[in-house]
C-alpha cells in the first residue's frame, strides 16, 4: 500500500464520519488531554490534586506544607496543615499552633478528613 492509497481510504472514511461527531471527538481528546497535562504538571510542580468525595466540583490544588506546621482549635479535636482550606476556618481567638503533627498528636488532637494527603 502507497501512501496515496493510505491518503485515500483515511478520506474517504472521515467522509463517512459525521462532521459533528468528528468535532466532539476533537472536543474530547482536547479535553482529556489538557486534564492529563495540568495534573502531571501539578505532581511536578510539588502539589497535591485532590477531588471532592462524590461531587461534580472542580479538583483543588493545595500546596504541600513545606515548614511542618499545623493548627488546631482549642475547642475542636483535628488539627489541620497550615495549608489546608480547614485552617483557614479557625476563629483566630480559640486558634493554636504546633510545630508538627506530632505534637499535635501528643497533646490528643487528630488529623483532620479532609487534609489527609497533606
């Protein structure tokens, strides 16, 4: 086979292809492709992609602790990495600081569900 020959049946099968289905095939693998390449991106770049549980939300990207840090309530049982979206969320009055997780863990406290990973 010539590669004319192969030029010919490639034509004359997206000829049989409809002009919509092609485009979404297109869309598709764009799509896909673009996924592909800002995740692996995101591993290289040091980050940490993780998806809501169930959920049609977008994937979030947190940074990885670099210093060890974590924080905790006073009133609460979890402590979070000082990067995840939970610490954010403790009132600045009942919010302390351990130098790592471990210490967190010594004076009782547990990692919270929804910075596992971190």
């Amino acid at each position: 086979m010539t590669i004319a020959e192969a030029a010919g049946k490639c034509k004359s099968l997206v000829a049989r292809v409809p002009k919509d289905a092609f485009i979404l095939a297109i869309l598709l693998l764009s799509a896909s492709a673009s996924f592909a390449l800002g995740y692996l991106s995101g591993r290289e770049a040091g980050l940490q992609v993780s998806a809501g549980q169930g959920t049609a939300t977008a994937a979030i990207i947190t940074p990885l602790p670099s210093d060890g840090r974590v924080v905790a309530s006073k009133n609460g049982t979890k402590y979070y990495p000082v990067m995840c979206a939970g610490a954010s969320r403790l009132s600045s009055a009942t919010k302390i600081t351990f130098a790592s997780a471990s210490a967190a863990e010594a004076a009782g406290y547990t990692l919270a569900t929804g910075c596992k990973g971190l």
